[in-house]
C-alpha cells in the first residue's frame, strides 16, 4: 500500500467543507491519510479515539456526504479517487471487496451507491451493529430493495438536528469577532440571536471587542445585563477612564499655595 497520500483543493477550499468544525476537518484529514489504496477504512472507530474525535464529527462527515458508512463498519472517502491516484505499480486492491462491490464510480471520480443498491439515509439496523457503528448514523447498502418502514422493529431512524438559524450578517461578524467555526459556538450564536435579536448581536460583538474580549461568552453576559437591566438604544456604556476618580491632595487649598508645586 502506497504510504504517501494527496489532497485536492477542489474538495476541500470549499465553503461547504471550510465551514465544518476543525475538529470534523482534522479527522477527515486523518481519515483521508490512513485509508487503503481505494479510499476504504476498517479502523474508524480507532482513528477518532486517537485524535480525540468526538462522535459528531463523524455523524457531520457523513451527513454532508464527504464518507459513506456501510453495516459493517467499514467507511469509504467519497472523493478518494479526486484527491489520489495511484501507479500501478504500487497499487494494492482493498480488502474490502464486499463494498467495494456496492458502489460505482461516478464521471467526476466520486463513489456513489451502485445501480440495484438502495440507500435509506441515516438508517441503523440494531440486528447488525457492532463495536464501530455503535453510534454511528449509518448509510444502509445493501442488494435487497426493502424499503424505509417496510423493515421489522428492530430498526431505528437517525433524524438530523434542524438546522442552525444564524443570519449571514451575524455568522459573518462572529467569524470576524473570533475566527471560530466550533459547533458549539456556533449553536450558542443561534440561540443568542433567537433570544435578543441580530441587531443586539452585532451591538454587543462591537462592545465586547472594543474591550478587548473576542469571547462569546463575554457577549453572551452584555445580552444579559441588557436583558435584565433594560436596554437604551440612545445610552451608551459608561467606559472606565483612567484619570476619573483621581486623588488630589492639594484639593481644597488656595492658589498661592499650590505655586511652586507640580503633580508628578
């Protein structure tokens, strides 16, 4: 098996892709290096243990279709055939043949499910689940045409969380604000801006970076404070001075008595 592995700009400086957590980013990069010669992975479970991968980094890969998950627990890179090719000469077939089978080779080198194969969506079949995929959304593959509803009770359906609801105006000033694509932060923004509205938003990023403080959090505390205090569109935040609040010992003292001296 060839030992080095390429990547394509055309795969990845994409929004769709650059918009994913870093941590969905670096385990499939991860990913993408350790599979065999034709984009198939047997090990998963493993390579997400060791890059501290949470689950739904793998749940976000699949969903935007960058892996394909089979029942076994086998996971093949949609796009390997884009980002490597390989001579001949080095070339080593995948030992996951059983799969390999299931899918075809669309014109622009991607994989894509077989003609004769269905695919469910995020389907898990309980009678079948095993240490890999315990967790894991699966893309059901298989030769039978039995359809979604049709199956016995033992399978489940994996439902995707709505979508977050983030402006543009507001994920773009927040990507400004912190450089920070993290889920969570990302959800936190969308309930920010459900609960106080975009315009508050963006006031409160402005204040929080003008003192210096790129933390949402530290947004999240101004909406509160203006939440529980009321807000003033025309009244502005007091802003501590350095000079205010000074003590003069000479306060008080005449004019003539202060010749002479200066405050140092």
């Amino acid at each position: 098996m060839a030992e080095r592995r390429m990547m394509a700009k055309s795969v990845i400086d994409t929004d769709a892709f650059m918009e994913m957590p870093m941590s969905t980013q670096c385990l499939y990069f991860h990913l993408l290096l350790r599979a065999d010669d034709e984009g198939f992975l047997k090990n998963a479970r493993l390579i997400m243990r060791m890059t501290g991968c949470k689950d739904d980094d793998m749940k976000l890969l699949i969903a935007k279709q960058y892996v394909i998950p089979f029942d076994t627990g086998v996971i093949v890179i949609r796009h390997w055939k884009i980002h490597n090719y390989i001579q001949k000469d080095r070339f080593t077939p995948t030992s996951c043949s059983t799969e390999r089978k299931l899918l075809d080779v669309q014109k622009d080198k991607s994989y894509a499910p077989a003609d004769g194969c269905i695919q469910d969506g995020y389907t898990l079949d309980t009678r079948r689940i095993h240490d890999v995929s315990k967790v894991l959304p699966q893309v059901r593959l298989g030769k039978d045409r039995v359809r979604l509803g049709q199956r016995e009770n033992s399978t489940v359906t994996y439902k995707e969380s709505s979508p977050l609801k983030i402006s543009e105006e507001v994920k773009n000033a927040f990507l400004s604000f912190s450089g920070s694509t993290n889920l969570n932060d990302m959800k936190l923004l969308s309930e920010l801006e459900e609960a106080h509205g975009k315009d508050r938003v963006l006031e409160a990023m402005g204040i929080a970076e003008k003192r210096g403080s790129r933390r949402l959090s530290y947004v999240k505390g101004i909406l509160q404070n203006w939440a529980r205090d009321g807000y003033d569109g025309e009244k502005k935040p007091t802003e501590w001075k350095p000079d205010s609040g000074h003590f003069d010992p000479m306060e008080g003292l005449p004019d003539d008595m202060r010749k002479g001296w200066k405050m140092v």
